[in-house]
C-alpha cells in the first residue's frame, strides 16, 4: 500500500490555482485565490481555464478526475440508475461536487489539458 501512495503523491500537480466555493465573497482579500459560488468541478476548471468548456468529453473527464484525485474536498456521486431496467443497463454519470469554504487546487493546464 506504501507504493501506491508514493506513486499518487508523484502524480500531484506543481503549481496551479486554488478555488474555494462560498456563498458570499467576504474573504476577498485573500491573494491569488478564485471565489465562486459554483460547487460543480466542471464549473470550478472552467473559472479557471474558459478553454475547458472546448474539451472533447474524453479530455473534460480525464480532467475531472485527475482533479478529484488530488483534491480530498471534492466529491464524487453517481446519477442515474446502476441497475438493469428490463434489458437496458441505463447511463450513469458522475457528478463531481467541491466543498463550500474549503481550498480546491486546480493545477496548471498542462496538466489537465488534452
């Protein structure tokens, strides 16, 4: 188990920005920090980097979840039904949700881009 956790702390990110979530901007004054109201990962990427909304679906949850991995605020929750439905298996997806109030760190673009 050592060696799969030395192997994710070699795959994290330098530099980057961080992104806290919040209800209201009452910690403006924190340097170099984004502040957003939007909780989705998606939304939190694409504050940082616009460009992200020009992912292919491939690269946009790669994205998501190299994100998610390397951030232990960020949530992931399934949608839809995992359960056969007669003979169709219907979609699932995954909603990747931050904490409100806790830092997200969103590395450089070289690290999430396609």
């Amino acid at each position: 188990m050592a060696g799969e956790e030395m192997n994710w702390l070699n795959w994290i990110p330098s530099g980057g920005t961080v992104v806290i979530v919040q209800n209201e901007k009452d910690n403006a004054n924190l340097k170099g920090v984004i502040l957003t109201k939007n909780s989705g990962l998606s939304d939190i990427i694409s504050a940082v980097y616009p460009q992200f909304g020009n992912f292919s679906q491939e690269a946009k949850e790669r994205a998501l979840i190299f994100v998610s991995k390397v951030n232990p605020y960020v949530h992931t929750s399934p949608t839809g039904d995992q359960n056969h439905d007669g003979d169709k298996l219907k979609e699932t997806s995954i909603v990747y949700s931050a904490e409100k109030g806790q830092p997200i760190l969103i590395p450089l673009l070289k690290f999430i881009s396609e």
